[in-house]
C-alpha cells in the first residue's frame, strides 16, 4: 500500500505543471492536421538544409515536432519512408503519434546525444543502419536510403501492430466524449487520469487479494485435508505478502501506460513497478525456501534417522543464499548492469575475499564431511578432546554442543576434520563396571550364592544384554573380597542408563540383605607392645582427671 502511495506522489510530482500535449490528436480532423503544419519550426542542426543528414538529425526531426510549442506530426514524419506503406496502414502523421505515443507509454526517450551525428554511419556489420533502443524494449530502426536517413517502410508498416499491443484499451480516443470538468488539470494531471490511477490502485489490491484466496482454495482442494489446515495458512501467510506485492506490480506494469502521461511519468513509474517486480519474485523464492524447509522437515520428522533432522537446517539456509545471489543477479540484469563485467571487475576483490574468508571456506567443506561421513548426528553424546555434551545443531561454520552444565559450546567444522571424535551416543550398548566389596568372613557357599543371585537378576532385569556379562570373585582384597560386576544396557540416552542402573543396584542390595551378606568397608588393627597399653590407659586418665587449684 505504501509502494501505491508512492506512485501517485511521484505521478503528481514529475507531471508537467503546464499541461500535457493530447495524445488523443490521432483521431483529429485533416483540416486540424493541416494547421499543425504550420507550427514554428524547432531550433536543429539539420533542419536548415536536410532535416534527415544523419541518424540523430532524422530522431531528433522526429522528436522534437511533437514536443509542446512545436507540435507537427507532418513535420514530425519528415524522415518517414513512405514509399512501400500498406494500403490500410494509416498517413505518415498518425504513425509520427502513434509512435510517439508508443515511446511515451514505455518511458522512452530518444537518446539524441548518443545518436551518431555522422552521415556516413555505419554498424558493426558495416550497414548504414542506427538502431536507437535494442530490438526487446522497442523494434524500430533508421536506414540510409538514397543519402537520408528515414524510418523504413517495414518498421512504419509495423506501428500498428505495437500501438495495439502496447494499448489494448485506448482510453484516450473516447477522452471527447468525457465531460469538461474531468479534463480540468489537477497540479498538471487531468483529473480523469488521476479518477483512472486510483482505479488502476483499487484493482491491484483487488487483484492481490484474489490471488491470494485462489491459492488458499488451491492448496486446500490439492491436499484435501484439515489436519494441514494450520500448516497450510502459516505457509499462505508466509507466500502471501511478496505474492500480493507481485500481483500488484503486474496490474501496474500492463495498466499504468495505458493512462496518457508523458514519457517522463512513465519511465519513472514504470521504473519503480519494475524493481518492485523483480524484489517480489525474490522475496517469494526467499519465502518458498522456508516453506520447502518446512515440508522436508515434516518428511524428516517420520524417518528414525536424524541424518535427515539435521539436513533440514543447513538446506534452508542453503537455498536462501543461493536466491539471495541468483535474485541480486537477476536484479543487476534487467536494470542493464553487464553482469560480466561487473563479475570480471570484483576479481581482484573476490580472491582477497577468498583469502580473508579461507576459514569460512574450511568451515563450510568440515559441515560437508560430517554429512558425507555422518560421525555423529543431532542428540548424540559426544566428546571431542576435553569438550563433551550433546550435539543441538550442525550449520555452515561450525557445531553447536550443549555441555552437562547446560553452557552451549561452539565447535568450527574445520577443526572437526582433525579431532578424533568419540561418538558416546552411537554405543550400542553402555557398560558398567564395578568392584563388590564383601566382608572377609563370608563363608564360600554364602559367595557362591550371592554372585547366583546377582546373574539371574541381570538376566530378569529389562534393558540389560543377557548374552554377555560377568560376576565372579576377582580377588582378595586388603580388608574385603573383591567380587567383579561387568556387564552392559540397552540404553538410547544417559537418563535411562541412569535408571538401569539404580534398578540393577537395588536389587543387588535386596539379595544382599536376603543372604545376610555384608559389605566391607576399610578397617585397620593397631598392634601395642606388652605393657604398653596398660600405661596407656594409665595416662589417659590422668589427661582427663582435673587437678586441684
């Protein structure tokens, strides 16, 4: 609504202040032509010997007798090859408007001090031809014939055909028949072009919002479900901005010429119309990223693997660069930049870039070897050197690890590539190893019975390998007998080794207390000389016996 805003300030601004030369004079009488005729002649280089000498005498003869103050159309058509026209082609003059009109309507201007001013001009191609606008943005041409400049007979005979296309509604050859008051000039703009800007204005924020809905209708009817409802209106929120925006550009483009106003106008707001275009059609591409982001993430959500969860990321950002260059580019071309160049220019620049970016290049081609050679995915445990927690995120440059004391540490992939990289959250097992310390008094049968009992509780316990463990009397200790518990879990996460755990060691300590077995806990025997214990004695109770005053 703001860009709207705009382009009636910039019509209102750039309109001239004393009124238009009427376009709708293609439809005058031939007696009113004939009085035009007689207009002053303009000041030129080559109107006092051949109005048509060279390629910018013939353009600028064109030109400058349909300007306000020195309105000719039949001088206009001087430089005009009238020799091989079609019979329902119409009179040299009303090709001279018609044309004009059609450069108006497209914001051209003849680039008369560009124009080659010699006779004797000749292409790369060594004709004696002057294209002034390249054959897209308008076909017409100047040809030498006869030692004169002149518009050919086929780019005349042509003129129809690109006013029609260029002016499918005509509005200015029904201007006669509006009312008076609505060719009363408004600060240099006839109030029946400002009644038809605000229309055109009005029929783009109706057209955007049609757009829209159709589309709401569309992708409900394609996925046919209201599960995606809330997913389906987040994705149109997302698209419908750049997508209106687009609509109305379009409106603009194909109907703002259709108004009348000068080339100046024109140019200026089509201009603007046309770098809105091209921001929209990027913006909707940036848009669309997140929305495929958002697909395959839903798509990723349904796989057990989290190769693909932690893919998601790194795609969308991915994507967004790759538009954000490829729109910039697209950009820079239709505004005529010569992207060769301009890439040819940034060499120098773009390999000191290079250097000075070689870490992040390093970085970049590290995330693309952890998803070649998938060391880890997001959630796993890892331990990389003295670093050790869980893996949240793997981007562009470097690896976010939530560490056990919730502080989030952030790894460069580069260096990745050189660290030995233990993957604690890949085990397919989790071992636990302890030593059962038992009083040294416990009889051999009691011994026996007890490390018979803790193997059939491993075998009972859920989450415990059954195949392979072990609980034997390992050794005899300085104060206890040493009995070894090795044996692994099935567990995915350290929360539920963690459970395991305290389940196996509380069944332990109920078999323990069933048998009467006991637990050893470190004990010393201090051995005194005959006698010595008795003076000892002696002396302790002579420490704490109070003596008299």
């Amino acid at each position: 609504m703001r860009f709207l805003i705009l382009l009636v300030s910039v019509v209102l601004v750039a309109s001239p202040a004393k009124g238009q030369v009427e376009d709708y004079v293609v439809f005058q009488s031939t007696s009113q032509r004939q009085q035009d005729n007689k207009a002053t002649q303009p000041h030129s280089s080559h109107s006092v010997d051949d109005p048509c000498s060279s390629p910018r005498s013939a353009m600028e003869t064109f030109h400058s007798w349909l300007q306000e103050g020195s309105y000719s159309p039949g001088r206009a058509s001087a430089c005009f090859d009238t020799s091989m026209l079609n019979d329902t082609t119409e009179s040299a003059s009303e090709l001279a408007i018609k044309l004009k009109r059609i450069m108006d309507s497209r914001g051209l201007f003849p680039p008369i001090d560009r124009i080659p001013d010699d006779p004797y001009y000749t292409d790369t191609a060594g004709n004696s031809r002057y294209e002034p606008f390249t054959s897209m943005v308008l076909p017409i041409y100047l040809e030498k014939k006869d030692g004169r400049w002149l518009f050919p007979s086929d780019v005349l005979n042509n003129i129809p055909t690109l006013y029609s296309a260029t002016f499918p509604f005509d509005l200015s050859a029904n201007v006669d028949k509006l009312p008076s008051w609505l060719k009363t000039p408004v600060v240099g703009v006839k109030l029946w072009q400002l009644f038809f800007v605000f229309a055109l204005i009005l029929f783009a924020l109706i057209t955007q919002r049609v757009i829209l809905w159709l589309s709401q209708l569309q992708v409900r009817r394609t996925l046919n479900t209201e599960k995606e409802n809330h997913w389906i209106n987040k994705s149109l929120d997302t698209v419908g901005a750049p997508l209106g925006t687009l609509a109305m550009a379009a409106v603009f483009w194909l109907g703002f010429p259709l108004i009348g106003f000068t080339a100046g106008v024109n140019r200026v707001v089509l201009f603007a119309t046309k770098v809105l275009f091209m921001i929209s059609v990027v913006w909707f591409g940036y848009r669309m990223a997140d929305i495929l982001s958002d697909i395959l993430a839903k798509k990723a959500e349904a796989t057990e693997t989290k190769l693909d969860d932690q893919l998601v990321p790194l795609v969308r950002k991915t994507m967004k660069v790759m538009m954000f260059v490829i729109g910039g580019l697209f950009i820079l071309q239709n505004l005529h930049v010569d992207i060769g160049s301009l890439l040819a220019g940034l060499g120098l620049g773009g390999l000191a870039f290079a250097l000075a970016a070689k870490d992040t290049v390093a970085n970049f081609f590290g995330s693309l070897m952890i998803f070649v050679d998938r060391p880890f995915q997001i959630g796993d445990w890892i331990r990389i050197g003295s670093t050790e927690g869980t893996v949240e995120e793997v981007g562009f440059r470097s690896t976010r690890i939530r560490t056990f004391y919730n502080s989030l540490i952030t790894f460069p992939n580069a260096n990745l590539m050189d660290s030995a990289v233990d993957n604690l959250g890949a085990r397919e097992y989790r071992r636990y190893s302890t030593t059962l310390r038992i009083t040294m008094d416990t009889p051999p049968e009691k011994v026996e019975q007890f490390c018979q009992a803790i193997r059939q509780a491993i075998l009972d316990l859920e989450g415990m390998r059954t195949d392979y463990f072990i609980v034997e009397l390992e050794n005899f200790g300085t104060h206890s007998l040493d009995i070894k518990l090795y044996c692994f879990m099935v567990a995915p996460d350290w929360v539920t080794e963690m459970k395991t755990r305290t389940a196996l060691n509380l069944q332990i300590l109920r078999i323990a207390k069933d048998l009467g077995v006991a637990f050893a806990f470190p004990t010393h025997t201090v051995r005194l000389p005959e006698g010595a214990s008795h003076k000892l004695s002696n002396d302790f109770t002579e420490a704490l016996v109070p003596k008299g005053p």
